[in-house]
C-alpha cells in the first residue's frame, strides 16, 4: 500500500512517517543552564531566563526555553500579599517579627450590625510582640481621620 493511504487510514499527517524528531545537541547543557538559573533567581520566569541566557552567550529565542521550561515543569511561585514579607531566591517568605514591644502594631477592622440592622466597625489596633490590645474605637463611621488620631494618642 501507499503511504498516502496507511497515512489517511490512520488519521496521521504523511510529514511524521517522514522526518525523524531529534534534540539538539546542546539540549542537555542548556536544559541544566536554564534549571540553574531557574534556582538562583526564584521570581523570574522564562521570558528573563531567557534574556539571562542570550547574556551569557546562548543563541536561542523564547520558545525554545518555554519549551523546556515547560517539559521540566519549572514554574514562578505565586505572588504574595504585601504584608511586610521578604523574598528569598527559592521563592519561599519569611514573616518579619517584632523584636520588642511597641515595635509593629497589627490592626484589622471588624464590622457588626446591631439588633435593628444598623452597621458599626470596630477598629483593633494589636502590639504583635505583647499580644495587648492598645485599642479598640467603636464607631458607625471610621474615616482614616480616626486612624491616624489613634496612632497620635
């Protein structure tokens, strides 16, 4: 039989009986390039990995690494909230703690209805290294005004 035929019976295009898929030969040292550099800067992604790599010398264009970004399933950990956190290169936080007291204060608004629906917030302000409570406003309206009032007594 043809090999238009066996192609067309088997619902494959005639191009891949043809040509026989092979690497490149400098796969195996790019591919420990981009994992390398992939553990040394844990935020950038591929598209920076790859300007990284035409630095260094490497001839290549972005599909090739996100290719092989994917294959080896490298991926940029998610972003974290602002929240006084710091980034280490692996991607993973580390909260920053008080030292002594009065040195960071939390606060968090809490809201409430009262028994006829009406809407009142209380605003708590908390010294992190003692755990007390420094104050707690009660208020139907709490405008940044009150905030910054707070902090100045």
């Amino acid at each position: 039989m043809s090999e238009r035929r066996i192609c067309r019976v088997l619902g494959q295009h005639r191009s891949t009986q043809r040509k026989v898929p092979r690497g490149a030969d400098d796969e195996q040292a790019l591919t420990e390039d981009i994992i390398a550099l992939a553990k040394q800067y844990g935020r950038y992604g591929y598209r920076r990995v790859t300007a990284l790599l035409c630095h260094a010398g490497w001839t290549l264009n972005h599909k090739r690494v996100e290719r092989i970004w994917r294959r080896e399933g490298l991926k940029v950990p998610l972003r974290q909230p602002k929240r006084g956190r710091l980034w280490l290169n692996d991607g993973s936080c580390i909260r920053l703690r008080s030292e002594y007291p009065g040195h960071v204060w939390a606060y968090d608004f809490v809201e409430g209805r009262t028994h006829d629906g009406r809407k009142f917030r209380i605003l708590t302000i908390i010294d992190e290294a003692s755990r007390e409570c420094l104050a707690l406003i009660v208020a139907r309206q709490l405008k940044h005004e009150d905030v910054l009032a707070v902090r100045l007594r």
